[in-house]
C-alpha cells in the first residue's frame, strides 16, 4: 500500500465526515477538479473502490475517530 500524502489524508477524513467533492473543494480553497484527483488517488492507493469503502478505511487506519454516542443522540433529539 502506497502512502497518502497529507493532502490526501486531509481529503479523507473529510470524505468520511460526509462531505462532498464541491463541499471538500470548498474546505480546502481548491478545485473540484484537484478533489475528484485526490479521492482518485486515495482509492488507489488503498486498494478500494469506492467511497464508501474508503470511509470504512479512514476509521480503521485511525484517521477519523467516532464522534461521542450520546452527542450525536442528542443533535437528532
């Protein structure tokens, strides 16, 4: 498995916030274009193909950590 560079990491953990590419594009002061390589090369690199799976990713390897169970309870209340 190839290593993500920080841009890409930065990418991923907004992806399995939920964002979009316009929405990551956005964040980031960069083209949606520039996202759509970004998650391009992300999948790549780690063997996946699709963004969902790449969400699923981005918890394992510890870029992204569940919010707190009760917090997220309580914003739907």
């Amino acid at each position: 498995m190839e290593r993500l560079t920080e841009r890409e990491r930065e990418v991923l953990a907004l992806m399995a916030r939920g964002m979009c590419n316009s929405e990551i594009a956005g964040e980031l002061y960069v083209s949606q274009a520039t996202v759509k390589t970004h998650v391009a090369r992300v999948l790549r690199k780690l063997g996946l193909r699709d963004r969902t799976q790449a969400v699923v990713a981005a918890y394992d390897l510890g870029i992204v950590r569940p919010r707190n169970a009760d917090q997220v309870l309580l914003a739907w209340a």
